[in-house]
C-alpha cells in the first residue's frame, strides 16, 4: 500500500492547522479510507503516550484518534519539548535524545529530516491518504535553510501543500497574499489551494476577499470554514488554548489550577471543564489563588524545578497552605506531585544544572530526578474506594518517603503509586488522565461536594470528532482535496 498525501501548513501559529486536520482525518476515514495523521515536527509539552512504546504530541493523538487507530511515534517523529525560553528536549521518533538550545538545533535539522522520512514512509505504507500538518508559518523564510517542518518537507517529498488562513485574528487577505510574496518560487509552486478558517457571520460577505485571494496569487479557493465552537471541547495542543470553565448556574465547586511557566499534560483538565457543577479557574501569573475553591490542582510541569521556583515567586506556596488551613483540598499530578514533597533532587541535571530545592512539604516524601523515563498506559483500581481507572505515566523521577504508605493507587501489576497524607486532604500521582475515567471523575467530584452529570467523556470527544468532521466536509472541498493529493 502506497499513500497519496497532501500537507496543511498556516500562514501562522494558532490558525487551526491541527483541528482542520483531526476534521480532515475523521472525515476522509467515514469514507471508508486508511488514514493516517503525521507531523514532521511539533513543539508542545502536551504530549501523548503512544502504543509502540514512545511520545508524540497530543494533537496527533487526537488525530490519530479521529483515524480510529492507535496513536504510533511515526505519526510525529520530531518532536520539541520547551525547557526554557531558548532550549527545549528533543524527543526522535518517542524517545528523548538530548537537549538544544534554539540555535543550536538549527544544526540537528539535516540529520532528524532521515528520521522524518523514514517515519512518513512507514505510514505511507500502512495507508491511502497520510495528511500531514506544517508548523508555525509557511513564511518564516529566515527558518528555511534546513527546514523539515513546512516547505523543506514539502519539497523533499512532493507533497502538495494547501495553505490554511485564520480569518479570526485579522488581517488574512494580506497573510496569504503575503505568504505568496516572501516565499521562494519553487515553494510557492508547492501550492495547490488555500482554505480560510474561523469565519464568522455571512460567508457571503467574503466572497470577494476568496476571489482576491486567488486572483492575487494564482491558487484555488477550496474552502471558508466556519468557526467551529465545540473545539473547545477537543484537548488544545499547547498552553496558548489553554482556557479555564465558565461558571454556571450549576456551579458547585471551583477547582483552582496555577498556571505554570512549564505546564505540561494539561488536557488532564479538560474532563473537569467539561463539567457543569464544575468551575476550573486558571491562575494566572500576578493573580492569587482564590479563597473559595473547593480543590487546588497542580498540574504537571516538564522543567518541575524552575515551575516550584515560579510558584513561589507568585506566592502560591502561602496560597495553597491558607487554602489547606481553610479545609481544602489539593491533588498534585506528576510534576506537581513531585512539588508536594519534602525535597527535589536532580543529581544529574536532566532539567538543568544538577541541584537539589525544598519542595513544599505537603507530604512526606522526596523524589530523585533519574535518566529514566517512564512512558506507558496504566490501569488499575483506587485504592480509597477500590474504583477501577485507567491512564499513563510519563515521568522521569522516582518518589518514595513516609506518606507512600498510603498510595492511591493500585495498578493492575501490583505496583502501587502516589501518597495521600495523614488527613487525606492532601495526595499526588504519577497518573495523567485520571479524571479521563468517568469513574474516577465522579468519585473525586462526589468527594468534594459535587455531582458529575454522567457523561462519557471519551463518548464526548468521538461525538465532537464526528461533528467537526461534518462542518468540515460541509465547507471544505474533500473530494478536490483528494484529487489534488499525491
């Protein structure tokens, strides 16, 4: 088997190149085709345990979801995970292999772009359409010199390229005309259509601006598609989607979520956003902690040193001890279960420089960052309530200390996992997706006052998939999509 492919590249960050794909994907897959999302290198802390044993992005999980297959580090070989505002891990084909800072990974491109192929390969060979998503901006030619992420990939494999506009932000006449102008010629002619995305109001109004489009630079219009509202209930891909819960009139408890510099794995919020006696609020950097929150939740972080250093420089440490003071709750979730403890080591400098920090002394344990990192699905049973869950780790760091007595977690190898302190109001785990499980999501919302409304979350988000691939296909043109593929 040997796929036809065709690409998604923006004229920018955020214009939705990786929701118009997961639609693509979804909606090329009820028409009975073997389709596979990939992207040739992603920068995101929210990332996804893969089956074969490795991580990728978490868009590209949901893609591959929207595919109705296993998500495969194939499906996104390259990919970069921010350390700080220069560097960032460099994970190839779901495994880290080393560290570089922005300058310097200039110089891996050459040698990651035989891993990028030989990944598009493979998911060529296991399909019919392989729908590939750009990075950033097809015009930032400053970073053409090596690229593998847009037109340097584009080229390498012949794969025709539709350039994706965001209506939304303003501006998108001149950012596609203007992507045609400061592109190569040999680039430009990758092209093969555009799409505008986000509309708002009478599509008929922009007709004109459609046709000056293609009159301006020689490609097809193949779309205006609508914004979409219930993306909001699909997992964002990074920190810049991230939104807190409005509150409604079924609002019972607020759950607080300092939003940290490094934050990592936040889709472990958005089963709670999801419900409605629930209101997450995301703390951000100069506000405090509210006092009327029924739990604070620290989220995972991917540099969790540096994330405790910003913590307390927010004063959310004396936050959090005025809100356990008050009766309350708080619930760490990997690297914001290893905050919770006594001490943090990092005698081998995986996030830095070797040291080691007081941690917040919430519960008696201390963790040793390790070279290992743990990357797999979980399943097993709470232990408070012996309730079944399922979920994933990927952590580096091993935890132990007094409060481990008490675990919360069982897995279904015998492992145990976490630690909940001597009053209970205080507890940690290494297991992301927890709330994910409408089991697990109940109990813990029945625990602090609140009822779920009883629905199945994963149920909700193949719900949205199918809905968003029927807008899709309503204003995109598939079947010329398909055509224009190769």
């Amino acid at each position: 088997m040997t796929a036809r492919a065709f690409m998604i590249q923006g004229t920018g960050s955020d214009v939705g190149k990786s929701l118009i794909v997961a639609g693509l994907c979804r909606a090329f897959t009820r028409r009975g085709l073997a389709v596979r999302p990939f992207k040739p290198q992603n920068m995101s802390n929210n990332a996804a345990v893969t089956a074969d044993g490795g991580e990728i992005g978490r868009a590209q999980a949901l893609q591959a979801r929207a595919c109705g297959v296993a998500p495969s580090i194939h499906m996104n070989p390259v990919l970069l995970k921010p350390q700080s505002e220069t560097g960032s891990q460099v994970v190839v084909q779901g495994r880290m292999v080393g560290t570089a800072k922005a300058r310097d990974y200039q110089a891996w491109k050459p040698r990651l772009l035989a891993s990028v192929l030989e990944s598009f390969d493979h998911l060529k060979g296991q399909a019919d359409l392989v729908i590939v998503e750009g990075a950033g901006s097809a015009s930032e030619v400053n970073l053409r010199r090596g690229d593998i992420a847009n037109m340097g990939f584009a080229r390498a494999t012949d794969t025709p390229v539709i350039l994706l506009g965001d209506i939304d932000r303003g501006g998108v006449i001149a950012s596609l005309v203007g992507t045609k102008a400061v592109i190569a010629r040999e680039d430009a002619a990758m092209i093969v259509g555009f799409l505008v995305n986000r509309f708002r109001g009478d599509p008929s109004l922009f007709a004109d601006g459609m046709e000056i489009v293609a009159t301006a630079t020689g490609w097809p219009a193949l779309g205006l598609v609508p914004h979409f509202p219930e993306a909001a209930r699909l997992p964002a891909e990074d920190a810049l989607g991230l939104a807190g819960s409005a509150s409604s009139g079924r609002t019972r408890i607020r759950v607080a979520v300092p939003v940290l510099p490094r934050i990592a794995n936040f889709d472990d919020l958005d089963p709670l956003r999801a419900e409605p006696e629930v209101e997450v609020v995301l703390v951000r950097p100069g506000e405090a902690i509210p006092g009327d929150v029924a739990l604070i939740l620290l989220p995972g972080s991917k540099t969790t040193i540096d994330d405790l250093d910003a913590l307390r420089r927010e004063g959310w440490d004396v936050d959090i001890r005025a809100h356990l003071r008050r009766g309350g709750h708080v619930l760490g979730l990997c690297g914001g279960y290893q905050m919770l403890g006594r001490t943090l080591s990092d005698p081998h400098g995986i996030e830095g420089e070797p040291r080691s920090v007081a941690g917040l002394g919430l519960l008696d344990v201390e963790t040793v960052m390790t070279p290992l990192k743990r990357l797999e699905a979980v399943s097993g049973r709470s232990l408070s309530d012996d309730l079944p869950f399922s979920g994933y780790e990927m952590h580096v760091g091993d935890t132990a200390g007094a409060d481990t007595v008490t675990p919360l977690l069982r897995f279904a190898d015998g492992r145990v996992d976490g630690a909940v302190s001597g009053d209970g109001r205080v507890c940690g785990t290494y297991v992301h997706g927890l709330f994910a499980d409408d089991r697990q999501r109940a109990a813990w919302l029945a625990r602090l006052g609140a009822a779920s409304d009883g629905h199945s979350y994963e149920g909700e988000v193949e719900r949205v998939l199918d809905a968003l691939a029927r807008h899709v296909e309503a204003h995109v043109d598939c079947d010329r999509l398909f055509a224009l593929a190769r």
